[in-house]
C-alpha cells in the first residue's frame, strides 16, 4: 500500500494526463468516453473521457464551477448527456442500479414519510414484496450498526441523522455504485467529521464503487482511493492521483506524512488549475 | 416569556367586549331596541339553538357549506392537479382563474339564479364555483411547486413518471392543498350566508339573521350573527386539526 508518491514535475506545468484512468489501471466499472455537455451554449464537458475503477472510491475535487457535480449528474442521469456514451460494465444506466446521495437531505428524503418508509420505498420502487423489503431493511440497518429510532420522521432527526437515512436509501438495493453529492456540506464540522467515519465505515462493509463530490480536499484525499482533479471548463482530468493510504483511517491519518504530502500535491493541482496557467 | 397564566389572556377581550357592550347598554348609546343587554343576545342564542328556529337554520346552513366544498373538492382537486402537471398549461388559462378568483361571487348571483332558478340548488353552486377557484389554484400551485430534488430523487430510484405523481408530487402538494381547503371552506360559508338572505331562502343562517332584522327582533338577530361567527370559527379550528395530523410535516 505504500506505493511511491508521485513527484510533481514543476518545470513541466503544462503536463497533463491524457489516459481517462487511473495510473495503476484497475479493471474499470464505468467507463465515460466523448463525454459532451453544454449549458447555453457554454461547454461543461467536450470529449470527455473517464474510467472509474470498480469497488473503489473515488472524490472528484475542482475549481468552483467546473462541473464537479454536473459529471455526477450526467453519469448517473439526472442531467441528460449532449453527446457521448457512458457505460456501467457495458451497461447503459438503465441496465444497472445506481444509487445517489443529495447534498439537501432536507429536500431529499420524503416528510411524509418515517425514516424506516423512507428506506422502505427504494425496494417497494423495485417490486420487492413488503415483508421482504422490511426484513433488508432491518438486515442494513443491523449491518451497519445504525443506531437512530427509524420510526420517527425525517423532520424530527438531526442533519447528520436524516443523511445517514438517506445514505442508507440509497444502499438498500445494493446499488453497483453509489454517487455522493456534497454529502455533508450542510452539516456542522462536527457531524461532518462523524459522518465521514460513518462513509468510510460503510464503504469498507459493502465495497461498493463510490463517486463521492467534495468542496473539501481533506475530505476527498481521507475518503477517496483515488482523487479525481478536474480542470476549470471545459473540464478536463488534471489528475487522477491515488491514494495509498491503508484503511481504516483515522485522525493519525490526517497528520501522517504520506497524507499531507498527497493532499498538499493535490492542492498545488487545483491550484495551479485554478489560475488556469 | 409565559407564564402559566397566559393562557387565560384571550378571554381578556371577549370579557371588554361584554362590558364595553353592557356600557354602551347602561348608558343608552344606542336605541335599546337597536343593541340590547348582551344577556338577551345569550338567552335568544340558547333558546334559539335549543329547539328553537335557530337550530334548524344552523344546519341547513352546514349542509350548504358541506354539500358546496363536496361538489368543488370533487371538480377543482383533479383539474388543479392536471393543471399543475403540465406549468404551460396553466399559464393558459391563469389569466382566467385569477380573474374569476377575484371576481366578488356575490356578482354571480344573478346569472346563477336564471341558470339554476331560486332554490337550494343555485346558492350551493355559487358558493362551489367561489370555493372551487380558491382549491384550484392552490392545487395546482402545490403541484407546480413540488420539490425538485424529491422529484430527482424519486426518479433516480427508479420511479416511473406515474409513480413519481402518486407518490411525490401529490403528497408534496398536501401542504399547499389544505391551506386552499381551508379558505375554500370560510369563502364558501360566507357565500352560503349571503345567499340565504338575499336568494329567496326560507332557512338558513342568512335567512334568519335577515329575517330578525325585519321583525326587529334584535336578540334573535344576534344570536344569529353570533351562530354565524361560531360557525365560521368552528369550521376553521376543526379543519386546521385535520389538517395538522394529516399533513404532519407541513412547515418543517
């Protein structure tokens, strides 16, 4: 796990990798080729290609603006594509189940509903018979060692409380992958950092493949196998840096020297991405 | 800060009210004939309300309440959802519904009455058609206000478009929904009152406030109001914890 550190090349700032995958080149799960999107008339995305390798998790970080969620988006259909092909296993998006994380839990999960329906509802949406479906929820929630009263409404929970059911709406179905949009940009640091355990925790239990959006580099480089930089728009891979870092994690991760020399190559990146030189 | 005694507060007015009404009694501000003791007001309303002439009226009037939301409910709830479903649809015919919406129902009377003639039958539809207008339009703003990430959220799930507005859309236009309901309900009770007075009736709240009034006898006269405004007020307060328990979630 401790693969040497890539060194920045400072006399070369220009260089660019042009693979659409990661550089140790694990088998990838979802495969972007000629991604291209535009939004009156400003292009998002021209020939846009992507790997994301499967059972890993992957942060995508950038300048703001550049279509950090818009990629998610557009992967996991939210926003139709203008032109391109993206495939999950060779699968169109139809073909596989996905799973989605919004930032605004508030306006994600349904009032009306309890915590335990709200999850419940993923399966119902799939046809799985009610007894069933009650019994994977329970089966996740114990899995997972969630200790929050799913009987009441997401209104009575706390932020972190009501993101962690909708996390785990989003794993009832086992989904093959999982994107995470901000996820915890509306908690407090608090809860964030509580929340971030939760992930990585969960992460760990199900392997499932994560796409994670993050406004924190710290974040993404603690949670991500590899950290996705994408450039200003039209948006192009920066870099795709892993990150050697054995699981689990944990605060003497943060301080530790591999760590801050990864985070600090990844802000010298975004950085240099953000000036646009 | 409350104090435990805050909640007697409220009564503090309704008891000025009886005073400053005995006062203006005691002192003749008035004829007496034109505002009797508050007194024989509560002894017309108990008599009244108590087998009396009253009692019946009461009721017709609920029944014309009731029956009109009935026929607007049934009319303005499905339109206001096929309405909201589709927002260019609505801009259509937006212009129509806020004109009519502000169009005074008591306007409507004469061309209700050659329609329908006089009967129960008229003062019912023009207090449905004012009610209707109000759930309509807050239907259809429910529905065209409906949260987009909910919506997104159900599609990424794998909701079918039916699914979505079954399940989403109409429960995230409760909210909107009830507060029409509400002030559907307090305009149709004052159409229904107006009616009863002014389109040949021969029952009702209306119709026994006017009919005091004519006789002089004010007592009676009002009890009547005093039965109206409890209506008024009941209708609302029973509705409002309907509309609590059953959308829960509403404002939160």
């Amino acid at each position: 796990m401790n693969a040497p550190l890539p060194v920045t090349d400072t006399a070369a700032p220009q260089r660019v990798r042009q693979l659409p995958g990661p550089a140790d080149k694990p088998p990838a799960h979802i495969t972007v080729r000629g991604l291209y999107k535009n939004f009156n008339g400003s292009v998002i995305y021209e020939n846009f290609d992507l790997d994301i390798p499967r059972g890993k998790f992957v942060s995508v970080f950038g300048p703001n603006g550049c279509g950090k969620s818009t990629l998610i988006n557009l992967i996991s259909g939210l926003i139709p594509i203008d032109g391109g092909e993206i495939l999950f296993d060779g699968k169109t998006l139809a073909e596989t189940r996905i799973g989605y994380v919004f930032q605004n839990y508030r306006e994600a999960l349904f009032p009306w509903m309890t915590a335990f329906a709200n999850i419940e509802y993923a399966l119902k949406l799939r046809h799985v018979p009610k007894p069933e479906a009650q019994e994977r929820v329970r089966k996740l929630v114990a899995h997972l060692g969630v200790q929050i009263d799913l009987t009441l409404f997401p209104y009575q929970m706390s932020g972190g409380q009501q993101q962690l059911v909708s996390i785990m709406r989003a794993l009832v179905v086992e989904p093959e992958v999982l994107f995470l949009d901000e996820p915890f940009s509306a908690l407090d640091y608090e809860m964030t950092l509580f929340m971030r355990e939760q992930l990585q925790r969960i992460f760990e239990e199900t392997g499932t493949t994560m796409v994670l959006v993050s406004h924190d580099l710290e974040e993404a480089v603690y949670l991500a196998d590899y950290v996705l930089l994408l450039s200003r728009r039209p948006a192009r891979i920066a870099e795709y840096q892993m990150v050697p870092v054995a699981r689990p994690r944990n605060d003497a991760t943060l301080a530790s020297p591999d760590f801050v020399e990864l985070k600090r190559h990844c802000l010298e990146i975004f950085q240099r991405e953000v000036r646009g030189s | 800060m409350t104090r435990p005694s805050d909640r007697y507060l409220p009564f503090i007015g309704v008891l000025a009210l009886v005073f400053f009404w005995y006062l203006g009694w005691a002192m003749r501000v008035v004829d007496p004939v034109l505002l009797p003791p508050p007194h024989a007001a509560a002894i017309a309303l108990w008599k009244g309300l108590n087998g009396g002439k009253l009692y019946a009226d009461f009721g017709f009037t609920i029944w014309r309440t009731i029956a009109s939301i009935l026929i607007a409910c049934v009319i303005a709830i499905p339109l206001g959802i096929v309405l909201g479903a589709s927002e260019r649809l609505y801009r259509s015919v937006e212009f129509i519904i806020d004109f009519f919406r502000s169009t005074p129902a008591s306007a409507m009377f004469p061309l209700f009455l050659v329609i329908f003639g006089v009967g129960d039958r008229t003062k019912i539809y023009v207090a449905a058609f004012g009610a209707g207008l109000v759930i309509l339009f807050n239907v259809a703003y429910g529905v065209m206000n409906a949260r987009k990430t909910r919506i997104l959220a159900a599609q990424i799930m794998g909701a079918s478009r039916w699914r979505v507005m079954m399940d989403v859309v109409l429960m995230e236009s409760m909210p909107q929904t009830f507060v029409g309901l509400r002030n559907g309900i307090s305009l149709a009770l004052v159409i229904v009152v107006v009616a009863e007075m002014f389109l040949g009736s021969v029952n009702g709240i209306g119709h026994r406030v006017f009919e005091a009034q004519q006789m002089f006898d004010m007592p009676d006269m009002y009890a009547a109001i005093f039965a109206a405004g409890a209506l008024g007020y009941g209708l609302n307060f029973l509705f409002l914890i309907f509309e609590k328990s059953f959308v829960h979630w509403s404002g939160k």
